[in-house]
C-alpha cells in the first residue's frame, strides 16, 4: 500500500528554527489519521434513534429506519442498543443513501419483547 501524503503535519517551528515540543494535534485525532490511511476510512456518521419494536417472535426479525445523511451502500454500519437483551442481535445496514435499517434478530425459540431504548449507530464510509 502505498500512502501519498504523510499522516502527520510537521511539528510547528519556533522563532528560533527549531521544532516545538509541543504535539501538533490531538491523540484522537492521530489514531483517526492513522486509521484512515491503514483501511481507507474516510468519514464516520453517527445517529441515534428511540425505538421500541414491540414483541419479536422466535427465529424472527423486526426493523426499523434511521436517516443519517451522507451514508451510502456499502458503508459499513454499528449499532448499539442502551441495553444489551439476552436472545435479540442488532445490526444495521445502509439501504438506501442517508437511510440506515436497524435490524433486531430474535435467535432464542421463544417470543421476547425489549423495553423501548435508543439505538447508536455509527456509520463508517471506506
């Protein structure tokens, strides 16, 4: 892989020639940069929305919609519930360009019902 531009700006010069001591951005940042160079990360989205799906039968899936602006097919999508419940698996996917599907999963072989909570997505475009 080869990178086209360094991943750091060069540390601020002081009056008198040499490099400041000073870090030139945040950690944050850095391992952002970083991470965008190693897997082609370019913009990270973020939403979140309060749902609630009601009763989800065995072996069964509900969903629901999110628009996040900017995302597009092929983003790669997380989402977090508030709380974690036992038999339910949340993922989301792009579907459509700003709109993101949250999708619960009902693996157990009962009905379950989770509590009403809000859902984080993050969304990150390659």
């Amino acid at each position: 892989m080869s990178i086209s531009q360094p991943l750091l700006e060069p540390l601020p010069v002081s009056t008198n020639g040499k490099p400041e001591a000073a870090w030139p951005r945040s950690w944050a940042t850095f391992f952002t940069e970083v991470w965008q160079a190693v897997f082609g990360w370019k913009k990270t989205y973020y939403g979140t929305k309060t749902h609630d799906f009601g009763s989800i039968n065995a072996q069964v899936e509900a969903t629901t919609t999110l628009t996040v602006t900017g995302v597009r097919s092929g983003d790669m999508v997380l989402v977090r519930p508030t709380t974690a419940v036992n038999g339910i698996i949340t993922d989301g996917t792009v579907t459509a360009d700003d709109t993101v599907t949250i999708r619960a999963v009902n693996y157990s072989s009962g009905a379950i019902n989770p509590a009403s909570q809000i859902y984080r997505v993050l969304v990150i475009q390659q």
